[in-house]
C-alpha cells in the first residue's frame, strides 16, 4: 500500500479508492498527517487500466460468444464483475507521487 511520501504515513485502502472514483477524474490524495498532496502517476493511471477496464473489454471481446455467456445480460453483468473486482484490488499496485 502506498505511504506519504513526505511523512511515511500509510493511506488506507478506502482514500485510495475513492480517489479513483472521483467525478473530476483521479482525485488527489491529501495526508492526513502532514498535508501534503499525492497525485495519482501516468504508470498508476495505466496500471487501473489494465486491472479493471481491459479485462473487461477481453471478456466481453472473446468469451461472450460463448454459452451460457451469450446472452447481452449475462455478459453485461459478468463484465461489470470484472470491472469491479478489478478495481478492488488497484489501491495495492498504483502509486502517486507528491504534487
């Protein structure tokens, strides 16, 4: 989990989270114990990508195809499966760096 880069402090999993869920984009993350500012890096930006939309896409690209996953419902609800369990797992590999 990524810490301050001032201060060492750990962020926790859910600040981390919903930085990535913000409405502006990826929102920056303050410390709470020295304040400073961490943005979210272009490597971090690529990595979100690759865990929770490209799995997506490959699933619904290659496997939807296939029974039971044929029908649009079933592959939209799987998809979006993937896409969230992708993203729970994203706070342990992005990492930020201080504004």
């Amino acid at each position: 989990m990524q810490k301050c880069q001032n201060c060492n402090m750990p962020f926790s999993w859910s600040e981390i989270y919903k930085s990535f869920w913000s409405w502006k984009g990826y929102k920056p993350i303050e410390c709470d114990n020295c304040g400073k500012k961490h943005k979210i890096t272009a490597t971090g930006r690529l990595i979100f990508v690759a865990l929770t939309v490209l799995p997506m896409l490959i699933f619904i690209k290659f496997i939807s195809f296939f029974p039971p996953f044929n029908n649009f419902l079933v592959a939209l609800g799987l998809a979006l499966a993937i896409l969230f369990v992708g993203s729970l797992v994203t706070p342990y590999f992005v990492r930020f760096k201080v504004v």
